[in-house]
C-alpha cells in the first residue's frame, strides 16, 4: 500500500471519528478511535512510538512520540485545539525527516469540519 493510499483511509478514517465524536474532545480521545478506526480497516496501527534522535553521533534515547504510524510509512500527529499553528507543520516536517518517512498528516479533531482540520506534510514524496 503506498503512502497516498494509506493517506485516503486515514482521511476518511478521521472523518468518520470526527462525525461521530465532534470537535472538543482530548487529543488522546481522538487517537484511540482512530486507532482503533484504522485496525478494524486492516491497517497496522503504532500508537505513541519514541523515535529517537542522532546528535552528533550520540543517539538521543527519545526525541519525541508519533501520535500514530500507520504501516510504518505514514505519520499522523493529531491536535484538538482551536487552530493549528505554524509551528505544529514544521514539527511535523521535522518528525518525517527524523523518522526517514515521506509522508505525514497533521489532523486537528478541534476544527468545526474535518476537512478544514487535514493538513498534508511530505518529505521527498514523489506525488
């Protein structure tokens, strides 16, 4: 399954939990239907998995947590607030290249629709 495609069902995935849930929940909510969304899909699913960061040849044990991998190709990190700031699409940016991925969606379950709520960050993905 490519990363575009994985990306189909998470998106719709997220659509689903957010018509069913609605906006204002906590994020951890919000990750474990998904989740749970995700594997009755057939998905393999990895819920807040350390990935460590290289500094100067020393390997920082844990350098943040992906919300969610799915088929250990795509990472969603999932937000419940108001807006989604800058910051939140560079950190994203920043996890894709840390983890060697090409794809990630940042999902903020706090957005009145879903589909305002999707926004998609690649790393060298060939489209």
């Amino acid at each position: 399954m490519t990363e575009n495609e994985i990306a189909t069902q998470v998106v719709d995935a997220a659509y689903k939990v957010h018509t069913v849930l609605g906006p204002g929940l906590l994020e951890s909510v919000y990750e474990a239907a998904l989740a749970f969304e995700l594997d009755k899909r057939g998905l393999r699913v990895q819920r807040q998995i350390a990935i460590p960061v290289i500094y100067e040849a020393v390997q920082i044990a844990e350098g943040f947590r992906a919300d969610l991998i799915v088929e250990e190709k795509v990472i969603l990190e999932l937000k419940s607030v108001e807006a989604v700031a800058p910051v939140h699409k560079k950190q994203l940016l920043t996890y894709l290249r840390l983890a060697d991925l090409r794809l990630g969606l940042l999902i903020n379950f706090g957005s009145a629709l879903i589909k305002d709520g999707i926004t998609r960050v690649v790393n060298g993905l060939q489209e």
